[in-house]
C-alpha cells in the first residue's frame, strides 16, 4: 500500500500480525529499538525442505492465558541484539505480515524473551520507517481492536 504521508502512532498500539494467526497483539511502539521483537514462551528448531525454520508457542493476550498460538515459519536471519540491559543475544529473525493503522507491510521480527514485560511485542524503528510516526503524548490511537485481514497469501 502506498502512502502519501506517514501515519501518527502513540506509544502503544494494537497490532495485527496474520501470517502468525495473531489477529490482537499489544505492541510498544520503540522508536529507541532497532529491530521489532515478539515474546515467545517456547521455540524449537526444525527442517523443512532443506531450509532452517523455527517453531514457537505464544499467548497473545495476558486476559486470555489459555489460549495460545503455535506457529512455524522460516528463518530469515540469525543476528546478535544488544538488549536495553546491554546484553548480547543471538536472536531468530522471522519476516511477517504486520497490519496497523490501515497499513499492511512487511517487517522483520525477531524472537525473544519478554516474559515480566508489559508489551509482548516491541515495534522498532526500522519496521516504522517512511510509513510511521510516533506521537509519544498518546495512546492507542488506532484502537483496541485492529481489523484482521485474512487471505490467500498469509
């Protein structure tokens, strides 16, 4: 989708990310963050094809903690990330669909550890990049509940 001007974001956001089957997902929008993460409770390793993918289970919403989500996908990437603690990590990068503010883009996403964070999911800056901007004064601009667009080519 081509856009004329950036769209404002808040501070947090609802987001959508439906090539994992996450229709709602609380995001803290991080301008101070590279890269975008994703909590993950669990990931494994598999092959498929030749090719290295992961497996990960998460629970999209805390109100919900019975009803979890289990994906595969595959690896993009394999890169050090330096945590806000200043730790160093090696990290899987997955490429997915986000949905946010009527905008539908590709973003690159890694797998974390954000258990005890109050956002499972952290949006970077190179995710907002020529499509967003962040207005730190508010808050869920865009709504509680995102449209979640399903089709053929999640």
């Amino acid at each position: 989708m081509e856009q004329s001007s950036t769209v404002v974001l808040g501070w947090r956001e609802w987001v959508c990310l439906p090539g994992f089957g996450i229709p709602r997902l609380r995001a803290k929008i991080d301008t101070g963050a590279r890269s975008s993460a994703l909590h993950v409770d669990r990931q494994w390793r598999l092959v498929e094809g030749g090719a290295p993918w992961v497996g990960f289970s998460l629970t999209p919403l805390r109100t919900r903690p019975t009803e979890h989500v289990e994906v595969l996908a595959p690896i993009h990437a394999e890169r050090e990330v330096m945590d806000s603690g200043g730790h160093r990590t090696t990290r899987i990068f997955l490429l997915t669909r986000l949905q946010l503010a009527g905008i539908d883009c590709m973003i690159e996403i890694n797998l974390a550890n954000r258990r005890g964070m109050r956002f499972p999911m952290l949006l970077g800056r190179s995710a907002m990049a020529d499509t967003f901007m962040v207005d730190p004064a508010r808050s869920s601009i865009h709504g509680r509940n995102p449209h979640f667009l399903q089709d053929s080519s999640t």
